[in-house]
C-alpha cells in the first residue's frame, strides 16, 4: 500500500514537472525541471525493485545530462525564441501520437502480473540458472553483459556512433572559437580546495562502480559517466585549459574507439578459439572464471567508451563561444 501511494505521488510529480516544462519558456528553468523529473523517475524505478535502472537514471539524467544541457544554453541563450507557427499543428501531433500509445498500453499485461509474457520466456532460466551458467550475484550484469552480451555491444557502438557525429559537428573547441580557459571561479579558494579534495573520492567511487557491478548495482556505463563528472567538476572550478592539459581533448575520440575495440576484441579472441562470438567460457580453463574474466573485459571496453564520448560532448560544448 505504501509503494502504491509513492508511485502515484511521484507520478503526480511527473505529470506537474512535465506541464511546467511545456509551458515555461526560461529554458534555464525547463533544464532544471527536467533534471529533478529524472532523479523523480530514479525514485520510482528504486521503488520498483529496479536498482540498476534507477543508477543509471541518476547518473545520466539526473547528473550528467543536465551538466550537458546548461552548457548548451550558454552557447544559445536562456530564453525561448517565440516560434514562427501556430501550436495546432504540434498539438495535433502529439495527441494523436498520445492517443495511440495509451491504446496500445491497453494491451499490456498489469505491472507486476505473474502472467505477464516476460515472467515465462527467458526470465525464468535468467534467474534459476544465471548464477550457476555466469556466476554472478548481480543477474542484471549476468543479463546485460552475458546472455545479451550482442546487444549490449551494438548499444556501445551506438554511443560511440553518437559521440563522433556530436564531435563532428561541434569540433573538440579547439579552433578560433574558443572561449578564454580561465574559469570564473577559479579564484575562490574554498572550492578549488573542496573540488580537489572531492574528485579523488569520485574516481575511487567510479572505479567501485566498474568492479563491483557483478556483485551490486554498477558496471561500466556508470562508471564512466562517473568518471566524467569527475573531469567536469575539474572543468567548472579549474578552467577548460587546466582539464584539458590533464585529459587532452584529442585522445578522447581515440579513447572512445579503443573501448569498443576492447568489447569486440573479447568476441574476436573467443572466435579465434573456435568458440562462438562473445562466449566468455573459451577465455579460461574454467567456464565461471572465463565468464568473469569478459564480462570484466567488455565492462570495461563500455567504461571507456561512455567516459570519452560524455567528457568530449562537455569539452565541445563548454569550450566554445555564444552562438550570436
């Protein structure tokens, strides 16, 4: 009963925040809202039981996500630009594109119903066999890494994908337009002492997060969005240049591609030993500890990709001058 009264207040919430977003034309304000709707949407994945889930939307797009918008608003301004057209159009858009969803919602088995299609496919065996076939406690690793270890690797390629086409189109802020590297804060001493105190504790975090993700909520997509929170916390106090004399911002797209390297080098290593791609049993004499050994490998290929594309994004935003 109380899990029911919390979903439906944090709902309610939802439903307010995304008015609000529609109707507010401060888009420092809409950027905000979104930000407290994803750590909302984080609550009520924690209340579903669904741990990794709401990390991940936590860390994105509570965290990272709003980072990466307000450095868009400096480049476009803060306030929306009234549109040219009439909103009938849009809305008849969106409610007919509305509409169709909730009719198709109409097929959908109850949350929770133990009859539902995915309780009696592969969910069953995911449970009752994955710690015997893979050897981790943590079954949503075992899952994401392991039985749909294809799956996860075409995602990290779509994030690589992503991150070069956002590259591409906003350079690395290296040309002409640059914005000076001198932060604005920089002077204040508190928080230079506070952030340099603080990022050793968040790249110790970020690395528990990439090694314990067989065993609790983690792995490498948080991990690396970690990471990167670490570089742009340094950023905002420290100053473009200062991050970027630590982490240039040409090794990123290089970093980007050696992670997804990694991830399909563990395949191609299985393949040469005549197993089937990503069949981490071939990597040791042991199934269980081959199973570890590439689910580690590939975790941290994902790591590594996802760190170099979100601090590449922030770099190219952060590093450029007003769009005028």
């Amino acid at each position: 009963m109380i899990e029911d009264l919390i979903d439906i207040v944090v709902l309610g919430f939802l439903l307010l925040i995304a008015v609000a977003a529609i109707r507010l034309r401060d888009l420092f304000a809409v950027v905000m809202l979104f930000g407290i709707y994803s750590l909302l949407t984080a609550v009520l994945f924690m209340d579903l039981d669904a741990v990794d889930v709401a990390f991940t939307e936590a860390a994105v797009g509570a965290g990272v996500t709003t980072v990466l918008m307000l450095s868009s608003l400096r480049l476009v301004g803060r306030w929306e630009k009234r549109p040219m057209h009439g909103p009938l159009l849009p809305l008849l858009v969106v409610t007919i594109t509305g509409g169709a969803l909730i009719y198709g919602l109409s097929d959908a088995p109850l949350l929770g119903d133990a009859s539902a299609p995915a309780h009696h496919h592969v969910a069953p065996h995911y449970l009752q066999q994955g710690l015997a076939e893979v050897g981790m406690p943590n079954i949503v690793t075992a899952v994401l890494a392991s039985y749909r270890g294809y799956d996860t690797f075409g995602e990290t390629f779509v994030i690589f994908t992503a991150g070069l086409t956002v590259l591409m189109l906003l350079g690395t802020g290296s040309a002409t337009d640059v914005r000076p590297a001198h932060s604005p804060i920089a002077d204040q001493i508190v928080l230079r002492v506070v952030v340099k105190f603080l990022i050793p504790f968040v790249l110790l975090y970020a690395l528990y997060v990439q090694f314990h993700g067989d065993y609790g909520a983690g792995g490498g997509f948080q991990a690396g969005v970690i990471f990167a929170t670490a570089f742009v916390l340094y950023v905002l106090v420290f100053g473009n240049q200062a991050a970027r004399d630590v982490m240039p911002a040409v090794w990123l797209p290089r970093l980007a591609a050696a992670g997804v390297l990694v991830y399909g080098g563990v395949g191609a290593f299985s393949l040469l030993l005549g197993k089937p791609f990503l069949d981490y049993g071939a990597l040791a004499a042991d199934p269980l500890d081959g199973q570890h050994l590439g689910v580690l490998l590939v975790e941290i290929g994902v790591g590594i990709t996802v760190f170099a594309v979100v601090l590449g994004i922030f770099y190219a935003l952060s590093g450029r001058r007003r769009i005028t």
